[in-house]
C-alpha cells in the first residue's frame, strides 16, 4: 500500500464516529501520545470530541499573533 492510500485510510478512521467508550480510549491516547495540553483549548475533554477528525481541529480558547508584517505564523499545536 502507498503513502496516500494510508493517507485515505487515517482519514477514514479520524472521521468514523465510533461507539462514545471507545472514541473517548481513541481521543485520549492520541492526547497522551502527542502530549497535547488540552487547557488551551475551548472545549478540555477529549472524550467530548465525536472523531478524532474533531479532536484534530479543535478550537483554541486564545490565539495570539504577531504585530510585525514580515512574520508569517501558522497556529498548530504540532511540531516539525
């Protein structure tokens, strides 16, 4: 299997709702995993987002931005 079939399939997975016990085991290991501090955010309990697709675009209580024009920012909880 490629990449982008992989690709297709995560997307498949992040957008299924699964039954509320299990999304809540899926959407907190992915927290755990990836050391997400969930306090940034609107909404804290993971267990509350109905994907995974949902837990991957939550919404941020605050996002700052800079003041400078020549400084292009990106709000992401990722790391490269």
């Amino acid at each position: 299997m490629n990449t982008n079939g992989v690709s297709q399939m995560f997307g498949k997975f992040a957008k299924t709702k699964f039954p509320k016990i299990l999304q809540c085991f899926i959407n907190k290991t992915y927290v755990q995993i990836f050391k997400i501090d969930m306090s940034l955010f609107k909404e804290e309990d993971a267990c509350k987002y109905p994907t995974l697709n949902a837990l991957f675009t939550r919404e941020k209580k605050e996002i700052e931005f800079h003041e400078d024009e020549d400084v292009l920012c990106s709000p992401s909880d990722g790391l490269i």
